[in-house]
C-alpha cells in the first residue's frame, strides 16, 4: 500500500498531522519528478530534433577539417563556384546572436539577410520557406542555447555574373514560390507528414531534382534526380518508377535505408547521402522515418535514368 499502514495491537497510531506530512512530502517528490519533463525542456528537445531533420549540422560545419559545429566555413562546390557556409552560432559579432526572431524566419523562409540582401539558392530556403513558423523558431531557439563560436564567415569564390548579388531579385522572381507546404487533397495523415518532412524539413528536393542552367530546379523533374547534384555527385530518382527509380524499394527498405544507410541489395551509401543519414535521416524517429517512406511511395512515379552528360 502507498499511504496506508497496518498496525499492530498495542501499537501507538500516528498522529493525522505525521500522515498529512507524509501526504505532502510525497506529492512534492511527485512534482519534482514531473518537472524533468517541463515545457521548456520539451521545446529544447523539439528545437534540437528539428534542427537535425534540417540538415543544419551537416551543411554549417566543416566537419572534413575538423570545424566547431555550426560555425560554417563548409566549402560547397557548384557549378558557378564555390559557396562557404556562415556561421550560425550564437555568437553576435560574427554568428547569428543578434538576430531577432523576425530576422531568423526571414532568413530561413524568404531567402533575405537582416539588412534586406536576397541569399544565393545554395541556402535551400526555396524548401524552408514550407516550413512553419513554430518549427523554424524552435530551431532558432536551439541555435542559441548552444555555445557561441567566434568565427568570421568567409567570402563565397564565385565569379561574375552569378556573384551579382542583384541578379538574385530576377532569380527569385522566376524560380522562387513562397508559401506554406501544402499537402495533397487527398493525402493521409502520415503521408502529411511525410511530405512536409521531405519538401519542407530535409528539403529532399534540392539535391534530387535537376537544375537548370540558371540555378532552378525543374519541377516537372521533382525528385527524379540530378546528374550533377551536391558538390558534382550523380543524384538518383527517388520517385517510385519501377525502372528507374525506387518502385521495388519497399517501406520498409526506405525506413531501414534512412537509418543505416544500406540499400536492399546490401551495399552501403556513400558521399553527401552518407552525410545526411548520418546526421540528419538516422536521428529522425522511426514514425517520421516510415513517413517518408509512406509519402516517397505515394507521388506519382517518374522515369527519368540518371546519368553523366558526355564531356
């Protein structure tokens, strides 16, 4: 019995004050333990699970040569030059420990700086833009419970026209559809999920749908691979064609893929896809994993075989 107590013949009962004691002492040792699991811990948890579906890790450190996470500086190869990644520590000289949350969702959902300067595609904003408001600021807020790192951002080494950074407001003009994700008419809950989680989240499409020769993704294309994709690499179709896509990939393969990295036929991935399951789709739960399993599944197929161009 919890607050019960049997007692013996002859034995001296305990007074009501000592068993009202009892009674308090008990349900404050119960309150204790229910504050381990405060709102505010639970926003940090939300705020770090998000911040590893959104790649941030993987992209704003350079991991090869042994940088501070999130502290940028992470080279990544295009095919109009190199862009650097900045620093996104909370640091506020060189970080982003200044920004306030309206700065933070404009960044990350329309693609512009805090002094209004427009943000070259590398930055995948054109998927964050589907993103909520409530996720994006739970990342902020992850961001900058996490150690400041003092780290100047370097310039990006690309070359003109595509430096302009004014070109970027007729780029945006063209290539650039701002708004919430919106899931299909007829979507279930979990393939919802799914699709803000690839469209939005870890932003699938940015490397699995082809560009053109401007920088902008073909939509007809969406998911169905890039021959040059993240940093020169052949992207595959993970749209469900039977041929040249993930059609004889079960469910189960994609939640099992997402988790370790081993595609059906026992070989291990390599290269960016490596990178992103080690620290991004592996840290996903396995309801979010069978999520994008379940909506991956669900668009319509695309034949499309990817391969090199002829030099």
């Amino acid at each position: 019995m919890v607050f019960g107590v049997i007692f013996q013949k002859g034995q001296k009962r305990p007074s009501i004050r000592r068993f009202a004691f009892a009674l308090l002492g008990a349900t404050a040792i119960l309150l204790t333990i229910g504050a381990n699991d405060s709102p505010a811990q639970e926003d940090e948890d939300k705020g770090a699970y998000l911040t590893a579906a959104g790649g941030c890790y993987g992209c704003h450190t350079d991991i090869k040569n042994g940088g501070k996470p999130f502290a940028g500086g992470r080279p990544l190869e295009t095919p109009f030059g190199i862009f650097y990644t900045p620093n996104i520590t909370a640091d506020p000289g060189t970080g982003i420990g200044r920004w306030t949350d309206e700065e933070f969702l404009k960044a990350l959902k329309e693609g512009l700086g805090p002094s209004g300067h427009p943000y070259f595609p590398a930055f995948p904003y054109t998927s964050y833009t589907k993103m909520t408001d409530e996720d994006a600021l739970a990342i902020k807020a992850h961001l900058m419970s996490l150690a400041p790192v003092v780290l100047e951002n370097r310039p990006h080494d690309v070359s003109p026209p595509f430096s302009w950074r004014w070109l970027q407001w007729g780029w945006r003009l063209l290539f650039f559809d701002e708004g919430p994700y919106v899931p299909p008419s007829d979507a279930t809950e979990q393939v919802a999920r799914g699709g803000y989680l690839v469209d939005a989240l870890t932003h699938c499409g940015e490397c699995h749908t082809p560009r053109n020769f401007l920088g902008g993704s073909d939509k007809s294309l969406y998911l169905a691979g890039a021959a040059n994709g993240a940093e020169g690499e052949l992207v595959p179709n993970i749209t469900p064609d039977d041929a040249t896509g993930i059609g004889d990939w079960s469910e189960g393969d994609l939640v099992s893929f997402m988790s370790d990295g081993m595609m059906p036929n026992f070989d291990n991935v390599q290269g960016s896809m490596a990178e992103a399951i080690d620290h991004s789709l592996s840290k996903l739960t396995e309801e979010d994993r069978a999520a994008i399993a379940a909506y991956l599944k669900s668009i319509p197929p695309i034949e499309n075989k990817v391969k090199r161009s002829d030099p």
